[in-house]
C-alpha cells in the first residue's frame, strides 16, 4: 500500500513538473513575441484533455499591462472584445433551440419569421437561410460601415433597410464577408426562444459553462480597463492610442455575429465543452452540426507556410505539414487543417482587439489568444504563430523552435508581413493641391435606401480669420472633409471617439475614404447645388455607394417582388397589357 502511494505521489509530481514546463514555455514564448508589437495587453488560453476525459494541460494567463499608462497588468479574467469569434457561440446556441423546434439550418428565414424578407431578387428572398448568413454565401455586400458607425437605431431598424442591400455576387456562389445579415439571426433568435440574442446567449450557454466573465459589447462601457482590456491601435511607431467602449456600440447592431467580449478563464470552460462531454448544453450530434457543415471559401485564405516561419538552417523547413491553412467556412466557424489535423477556429478582427482560437476535435487541444490591436497582416501573422506554438506544445510535436526557440522571432514577423502586404491593395491616394470650393454647394441631406442618411453641413460656428469647413455626418462619426487636387472630390477623416478609423498607421494606408459631390443643378434662390455624393469605402465589395437628395428606389421586377399578392400581379398584368394596347393604338 505504502508503495502505490509513493508511486501515485511520484506521478502527480512528474505531471506537475511536465505542466510547469508546458507553463514556462508559453509564457516565455508569449512574453518574446509581445515584444514585437510593443507589448499590448494578451490574453492566452490552452487546453488539452486526454481520453480518459483528465485535463492534461489547463493553461489561462493575462500578459502586461491593459494600458502603457497605468501599473495594472492584465490577468485570466481581463476581458477582451472578440468579434466575430462570437459567431461560434450563436450557432451552438441556435442549434439548441432549432432542436426543439422543427425548424433546421436549411428552413428559409421567410418561414421563419413568417414574414416577406423583399430582397430585389425574389429566388434570395424566398430561399435564404441561416445555412447562407453563417456561410457568407448569400451574395449581398457586407455593408462594412454600418457596425461601425451604427447608422440605425437597432437591428430591427437595419433589417428595414436590408432588402436594398447591393449585390454584389449570386445567390450562394461567391464567400462574401457579410455580418449585417446576422441582424436577421437576432430576430430568428426572438422568435424561437422569445428573448433577446444577449439574454439567450447568457442563460443557455455562458451560463451552464460557467463562462462568468463573458459580456456583450453593449455593457462594455460599464467595465474600468482592468476589467476589460480597452481596444488599441498604433497611431504611429510604438505609439497606441487606445479607444473608447463608446466605439464599439455599432457591433450592437449585429451583435449575434461581433457581440461578445470574453477572457482566457473563461475560453477554458468554452474548450472543456467544446472538447468533452461534460457540462454540455446542447448534444453531441447538434454541435458535430455546426462543426462540420462546410462549405468551401473561394475568397484567398493567407496560409503560413513553413517556409516563411522558418529560415534555411532550420531542420523541420521540409516539414509540408507545417502549415496553418483555413480554407473552409463552417457554421460560426472557419475550418482548415494544421499539421494533418483537421480544425476548426474562431477568427475575431476589430479595431482594437484581435483574437484567434483553433480546436482540433480529433486530438482534443485547443488553443486561444486576443488582444489589443489594429487589423494589420502582422497582428494576423503574431496571433497565427501564438496558436501554432501552443498547439506544437500540445501535439507534442518534436519541433525545432520548441526546442531552439525563437531568437529572431520579431524579424520573421516583419518579414512576413512585408510579404503579405504586398497582396494588399492601398486605397487610393487623392492627395494635391486643394482645389477651390465653395461649402454651401455641398450643404445637404442625402440618402442611400440601403445605407439610410448622411448630412453635410459647415461648422456652425467661425472664430476671426477660420476658415469655414465641411463636415459629413453618417450614424455617430462625424467625418471631417479636405479638399483634394480632384474636383468635388474630398478626403474623410473620422473625428471624436471614431478618429482612430481613418488615421491611425495601418488605416491611413488601407482605409482612405472619400466624398465625391455630383449631379449639380442651379436655382436663383439657392444657387448651385450637388445633389449627390459617392463616398468610396463604406463598402470593400462596392467601388462607390451613392447617396441622393432624391434617391431612386430600386426597381423589383414582378418576378422578384416575393411582397405581391395574386391579384395585384393579375392587376399589374393588365395594366401593362393596357399600356402596351394604348401605344399600338397610336
């Protein structure tokens, strides 16, 4: 008896030494790395279960400090604002009420609801699904500006105005990035489980996981930074400029798909559900359906290949499995592989904060990382590496830079996002000489039925010798506009809480906005007058969104007015049949 408790006290302390190794690695690797991005606050979790069901490695820690200009370090249960990595956690809550209801993935949205969606094209409106919103396959423009600038009162409001959303693809051909359909998931939401998406989420799944930590983006503003890491960007070199809760109450409006904001204690629980059977709050087979409905991304997936995380000397760079590669879209998922092993992972990019986690169901590890940060290639590249580290860790794979480490790490980051910057297109540069304008020509409203209402006005009021100003208003930002070398032509620059959009390093190259005032008319009261602008940027997929004074409403043919009743076509036929007589007549 004396023996086997020697022996069983001997194993504790093997395994105990194991994970204090396990522990020492990620830390040491995590604080080299932090260093290449300036050190903003992480967050980094990890798990791996045997197949006894036994955690084998549970890791959770906060790394530096929430902000460079307090003493408060980040811990396992400073919060980070995750993005659309909150897309996983809607389809499995989704998938828990769909079982009690005879409804499925596939079942249109208009059955759903039992209401008419009315999209210009009636085959969309009639067959569209919450297989299409969770696949990016329904064809429309993201509309990328909205969960920003947060343009309409709620998702309620937002679906009003959907139906005129520009397509910019066919009916389930194309992967289009498009998260302002999940406004359409929230109302789904409400209608099976008579309840808000916030409220459903907290009490069937963050509940039962004990995920105590997690919260959605509309109670971010009642947080101090440490509790929830604020959102960083770089304004220049080495210098952040951290950003307001305030920014974030546009993900309001899409909430289901970029609402949550959660820690690294908390993503334990999510992978120990995840992974196992225990504390389940949905079933086995309904969660292997929102991780292996697949469907193929045919938009370019940046694969890090062994080759670029490694240099010449290196003895694993033959190694072909060394390759981070997603390439398929799965319900709140994006899928891929990493060294042979199918994964699923959940991607999160704001402005401010980026987030990464990967799950390999067949080994059981799992692996997540956030923080603070802009939507940069070489913010994509250090949270892709955090994972491929651990999961290395994990795998227990005998690879050379768990054994050698990383002494250059931050110039191989540097060296591949050099490489990947080059896929990138800069927006288009309007910089020149100002070209001479008068503001009260562009003083108006102007609208878009998709995108709702800008306003440009002058600044109200002028101090002795400034200038008069123009300023173009679209949901909470407040854009200030500079003339360019182009006629008519102005640069938007954000202001307030939103300056950080259009000004800071990463966003001054590859998010350049601009107004473009057009179809003058002239009038003896008024004088001359634009009536219309197109503003490049509001949209990745659209070269130019144009708003009117008058705007023309999009046309719907009989055939794709799924909104008409049998006796108004009947009505419509004659009357066109008529008009057609009449002609032939004269």
């Amino acid at each position: 008896m004396a023996k086997t408790w020697i022996f069983l006290l001997c194993l504790q302390c093997l395994l105990a030494s194991g994970l204090a190794n396990v522990e020492r690695s990620i830390d040491n690797f995590v604080n080299q790395i932090s260093s290449c991005m300036s050190n903003p606050a992480i967050s980094v979790a990890a798990l791996s279960i045997n197949d006894k069901g036994v955690d084998t490695v549970k890791y959770y820690k906060g790394f530096n400090r929430v902000t460079l200009a307090d003493n408060i370090e980040a811990s396992h249960a400073t919060r980070f604002c995750i993005g659309g990595a909150t897309q996983a956690f809607t389809a499995v809550l989704l998938a828990k009420l769909l079982e009690q209801t005879n409804y499925t993935w596939d079942t249109p949205i208009q059955e759903i609801l039992s209401r008419q969606l009315g999209f210009q094209e009636k085959y969309r409106s009639e067959n569209l699904n919450l297989k299409d919103i969770f696949l990016m396959r329904s064809g429309l423009a993201g509309m990328e500006i909205v969960p920003i600038a947060k343009p309409f009162r709620d998702a309620d409001h937002l679906t009003s105005y959907l139906r005129y959303a520009p397509e910019v693809s066919s009916f389930r051909d194309s992967y289009v990035t498009n998260e302002v359909l999940f406004a359409y998931v929230e109302e789904v939401l409400q209608k099976l489980g008579n309840d808000t998406w916030a409220n459903l989420v907290e009490s069937l799944i963050l509940k039962p996981l004990r995920m105590e930590d997690t919260v959605t983006v509309a109670d971010a503003e009642k947080f101090s930074s440490n509790e929830l890491a604020p959102g960083a960007v770089l304004r220049s070199a080495n210098n952040f400029i951290y950003l307001s809760a305030k920014s974030l109450s546009g993900l309001e409006l899409v909430a289901p798909a970029a609402g949550l904001c959660t820690s690294a204690r908390d993503m334990v629980n999510w992978f120990k559900f995840l992974l196992s059977n225990r504390n389940v709050p949905v079933n086995k087979e309904t969660l292997q359906t929102t991780l292996n409905t697949l469907a193929f991304r045919n938009t370019p997936q940046v694969n890090l290949r062994h080759q670029d995380m490694t240099n010449e000397h290196t003895d694993f760079q033959k190694d072909p499995t060394f390759t981070y590669n997603r390439d398929k879209q799965a319900l709140g998922w994006v899928a891929g592989q990493y060294r042979g092993y199918a994964f699923v992972s959940q991607d999160g990019s704001l402005a401010g904060y980026q987030t990464l986690a990967t799950i390999i169901p067949s080994k059981k590890v799992a692996v997540f990382t956030s923080f603070a940060g802009d939507e940069s290639d070489k913010n994509f590249i250090i949270k892709t590496i955090i994972n491929q580290y651990i999961l290395d860790i994990l795998l227990e794979e005998r690879s050379s830079w768990l054994t050698r480490g990383f002494p250059h790490i931050c110039s191989i980051v540097e060296n591949i996002a050099s490489k990947l910057s080059t896929r990138r297109t800069p927006g288009r540069s309007v910089y020149g000489a100002q070209a001479i304008y008068q503001p009260e020509v562009y003083e108006n409203r102007y609208w878009n039925y998709a995108f709702g209402e800008v306003h440009v006005k002058q600044n109200s009021t002028l101090e002795q010798n400034q200038a008069k100003k123009l300023y173009l208003t679209y949901g909470q930002i407040t854009f200030d506009l500079t003339p360019t070398s182009e006629n008519h032509t102005f640069l938007m620059r954000a202001t307030g809480n939103y300056w950080h959009i259009t000004n800071t390093e990463f966003y001054t190259k590859y998010r350049i906005l601009t107004a473009r005032f057009h179809a003058f008319t002239w009038s003896e009261q008024d004088g001359e007058r634009a009536q219309s602008v197109t503003i490049q940027g509001f949209d990745k997929n659209v070269y130019g969104v144009e708003f009117s004074v008058n705007p023309e409403r999009p046309k719907f043919s009989m055939e794709q007015c799924s909104g008409a009743t049998l006796p108004q076509v009947v009505i419509f036929s004659w009357l066109v049949a008529l008009t057609a007589l009449v002609s032939y007549i004269r």
